[in-house]
C-alpha cells in the first residue's frame, strides 16, 4: 500500500524519462487528438514527508480532488526540477482504466497516458496477498474525525493507518483497488472508511526509510478544473 503513495511523488527520474521519450520521437509520440477536461467538487489536502533513499527527502503538499458523481480522482501538487517548479497532475479514470499524468515545468506542458490492465503484476499481487491488516484498539481525532488505527503487516514492509468512518469520499487505495483488482481476491481485507493519516517503513519497521502522509484540510464544496489542453501527451504502451 505504501508503494501507491510513493508512487504519486514524480521526481527527477520521471521528469528525465518524459523529457527523453519527447527528444527521441521528435515529440510527436503522440498528440492527444481531442482535448479532455475534469469536473471536481471536493478537495482533501495532504501532506506528505519522506525520508527515503530513492526520493527526493522533505515535505510534499498535495491534493486529492473528488467529483460529485463519477469515477474519477484527480491529484494535484507542486515539485521543483533543476531549480523551477513542476505543476504536476494526474487523473485516475476507474471507469475508463487511464491514468493521465500532466507536467507544466515553466510553460512545457507534457503528459502521459497510460491504460491500465485489470491485474496486478504476478509479484506486486503475491506480495500484496501476504499483506494483513489488524486493528489495534487505538482511537483518536484527526481535524475534528473519530479515526481507528490498523496495523498493515507484510513480508517485508510495515505501516500503520488511521480510517474515519465520518467523511463520505472513497479513499485513494480504494480507487486503486477497482482499477487493479477486478480481477482478482487477494487475502486482504481493507477496513471501510476513509484514510486520514498513514506512516509506512517500506523495508520493515526497523529501516531508516519511512513516509508519513497525512490530512492537512477538507474541503467539500471547492470546485476545480483539470484539462489535458495545450499538453504534449505520450501514450504508453499497455503493461
């Protein structure tokens, strides 16, 4: 679960990766030939801090933005790359099987756009398999919310998680759920509720590494907007 988190963080090694893909295709890999655009009507700010050797260490603010119908999450943050910001985003389309990630770095818009296959890869699902999830009896309020702490155990990573029952929006590993996992039945069972705070040791308890991601604001009437207009998009290849 904590790979999930790691993975909304777009550092230097992607930005590289798009860049590259863009100078080999002579950045026309693809162009996305009709322009698409988002509708939100709910926020939730978080903030994320790392101390892991394959990110970039510090603190990191996000948001997470929810449409009022529909099957659609959309993120939205910023990063700096050799020294200039990087508006990034992405929009998880359930009901399409896309993720769209979008990157403005100083009025270079480029993007990716990857389909989604029903399941996990062979490993990724077996780990994830051998994953328990137990409560542990701790309770307490995180920006006014009642939250219940669970304990996530793996093979060899660890986390902890706080989940309230009293914000009506699906959580972020719940969409992530139905786009990888249609398919499948993993023995893990992911208590219902909304996630409001995390902190994960990917190499185990006991490792150095661990990122911590936690609610900072919730917003449940803030409409926004994403558009795939005036970007570059690179259409991946299905995994």
């Amino acid at each position: 679960m904590s790979g999930v988190f790691c993975s909304i963080i777009y550092d230097n090694t992607t930005m590289k990766y798009v860049l590259g893909l863009l100078a080999l295709s002579g950045g026309n890999l693809f162009m996305s030939a009709q322009d698409a655009s988002f509708s939100f009507d709910h926020e939730v700010k978080v903030e994320m801090r790392l101390s892991m050797d394959k990110l970039p260490k510090g603190t990191f603010d996000y948001a997470f933005l929810y449409p009022q119908e529909g099957e659609v999450i959309g993120i939205i943050g910023d990063l700096t790359h050799s020294g200039m910001k990087v508006r990034t985003q992405a929009i998880f389309d359930t009901k399409n099987q896309v993720i769209i990630t979008l990157l403005d770095q100083g009025g270079m818009k480029m993007g990716m756009k990857m389909n989604i296959g029903q399941d996990l890869p062979g490993e990724a699902g077996e780990k994830l398999g051998k994953m328990k999830i137990f409560k542990t009896g701790n309770t307490k309020k995180i920006l006014g919310y009642d939250c219940v702490e669970y304990e996530i155990a793996g093979p060899e990573s660890y986390g902890l998680i706080w989940i309230t029952s009293k914000v009506s929006l699906s959580s972020f590993y719940d969409v992530l759920s139905v786009m990888n996992l249609q398919k499948q039945e993993p023995d893990l069972e992911i208590p219902e509720g909304f996630m409001m705070q995390m902190t994960a040791w990917p190499a185990g308890k006991e490792s150095d590494e661990k990122m911590e991601l936690v609610v900072t604001e919730i917003n449940m009437d803030k409409s926004q907007e994403m558009s795939t207009a005036g970007y570059q998009i690179i259409d991946m290849p299905n995994r």
